[in-house]
C-alpha cells in the first residue's frame, strides 16, 4: 500500500527564514538568548547577585544587565569570555554546517 503525501506540507522552517532574509537575525538572537540563560543559570547556582559579579568583572551593574540582556545582541566576545571566566566557566564557539 502507498502513502500518500500530504499536500499541505511546507518547506522546513530555515528555509522559510531564509526566504523572509531574516535568518542570521534569528541564529544570533537564539545564540544570545542560550548565552544570557546560561549565566543567569551560572549565577543563580553560585548563589552570587550581579553585584557580585560586576564586582569579579571590574566593571558596572549595567554591564552586567547588559550581558544578561537577551535582546542585547552588541557584546564582544571579550566581555562574554571575562563572565564566564568570573563564573568559573570557559566561552566556546563553534562553527557547524547549516
């Protein structure tokens, strides 16, 4: 017996982001979205306030809210890699194929 195909099956969904020219908008806002949880995460397990951490960093509470900030996309790779050395963690980034 043969399946039929559901006609109103679509294309996956990077491929509609890529149709809307919206694709890598949406990769970094994940990317920066996963990286902010993870150090509010980090932070919430060591039991330390972003005082403290801004305090480890050397640098403001706003920094820091701005790290955190999950619609905040203008950090460098520098301050993400100084907070996760501060919360005793290592940054790593990888390219894979799309």
């Amino acid at each position: 017996m043969k399946t039929k195909q559901n006609k109103h099956r679509g294309g996956n969904f990077d491929d509609f982001l890529k149709s809307e020219d919206i694709y890598e908008d949406v990769c970094a806002a994940a990317a920066k979205r996963v990286l902010a949880a993870q150090i509010a995460d980090a932070l919430a397990a060591q039991h330390k306030t972003v005082a403290d951490l801004a305090r480890e960093m050397k640098t403001s509470r706003a920094a820091i809210s701005r790290i955190l900030d999950d619609k905040n996309y203008s950090l460098s790779l520098k301050t993400l890699s100084r907070a996760a050395t501060a919360l005793g963690k290592r940054l790593s980034l990888e390219l894979v194929d799309a």
